[in-house]
C-alpha cells in the first residue's frame, strides 16, 4: 500500500533509496513512485466515475480522493508530456514543500497531490525520461524502461512487440510475395 502524506527527500549515492520516512514510517522509494505513477497513468477506465475513482484511492490508500475532473486533466498532462507534445501542460495539485529538521519535506492531503509529489520525485532524479506509451494502436499503456540504455519501445514485447513484428513481417512477405508473382 502506497502511504500518502509526508515523504522526505534524502538524496543519496543509490537513487532506489532516495527516499525514507513517510507518515506511518513505511519505507517509500523510487519503485513505490514508479507504481503509483503508472497506476495513475493507466487509469482510464478507472476514471470513467466518481465511485471508480475513489475505489482506485482507497484501495491504494491515498486518503482522500480528488475532484475528478482535476484527476482527468492531470492524467492528460502527464500522459501528454510523457508523448512529448510540445506545449505547456497543466497538472493541477496540492503538494506542500516544507523544512522539517532542516530537510525539505513534501506532503499533500490527497490523492492528486501523492501521484503528482511521486512524479515530481522521479522527475527531479532523471527518471522522467524513462515513462513511456506503448506505441500500438489498440493498448497505449504508459510503462516505464528499465532497459540499461532506454531503448525498450513495448510495453510487453510478448504481446505488443510481438504482434507488431509479425504484422511487419506479414507486410514484408505479401509485399515479396506480389513483386515474384508479377515477374
């Protein structure tokens, strides 16, 4: 379970352990903000009604769940700037940033807030760069490249990989196929 609230922000040599405290004390680090943040961004159905909604925050225990119009509109922005379109995004949120024992501390009261505080994290350790959308037509999931040098285009290479390069090939085979059939 995700903790909302108060996260603080230790930078250290390892990024996976950037991050320790949390209100209950649970250890939350950059794979918990990898999951919630793809949780979020694949959402789409789960966005379809308010019971839905807080269906999702409750189950992840994020506290209080967001206007869901300010939950829609975020989840374009972020998916948007993920696509690389051109063009300021808004994704609106409350996330405070405050100096607890001289460490800067960032907490929010709801759910919005605690999905955009996780991106803001992994936006600030470089990790931006590696959410991507599947490129196939009939999935657009958002996922994120753990490959060493970012290639990974699929979100699943058996599924959407796959049937792409077999259509590919198929392509290629019916485009020989034609050219001996008329020599």
């Amino acid at each position: 379970m995700y903790t909302p609230g108060v996260f603080l922000v230790v930078l250290t040599r390892n990024r996976r352990d950037a991050y320790s405290g949390g209100v209950t004390g649970l250890t939350v680090g950059w794979d918990h903000d990898v999951e919630l943040l793809l949780d979020f961004l694949n959402t789409r159905h789960v966005l379809d009604s308010e019971a839905s909604w807080r269906a999702w925050v409750t189950e992840r225990g994020l506290g209080r769940s967001s206007e869901i119009a300010q939950a829609r509109a975020a989840r374009a922005a972020l998916r948007s700037s993920i696509e690389g379109s051109s063009g300021p995004q808004t994704a609106a949120g409350v996330v405070h940033i405050e100096l607890t024992d001289g460490v800067p501390v960032l907490s929010s009261s709801d759910a919005l807030g605690a999905v955009l505080a996780a991106s803001a994290r992994l936006a600030v350790l470089g990790s931006w760069e590696r959410f991507k959308i599947c490129p196939a037509d009939d999935c657009q999931r958002a996922f994120f490249d753990r490959s060493r040098n970012r290639s990974r285009t699929w979100c699943s290479m058996q599924v959407c990989g796959n049937r792409e390069k077999a259509r590919t090939f198929r392509k290629r085979s019916r485009a020989q196929n034609s050219r001996l059939a008329t020599v």
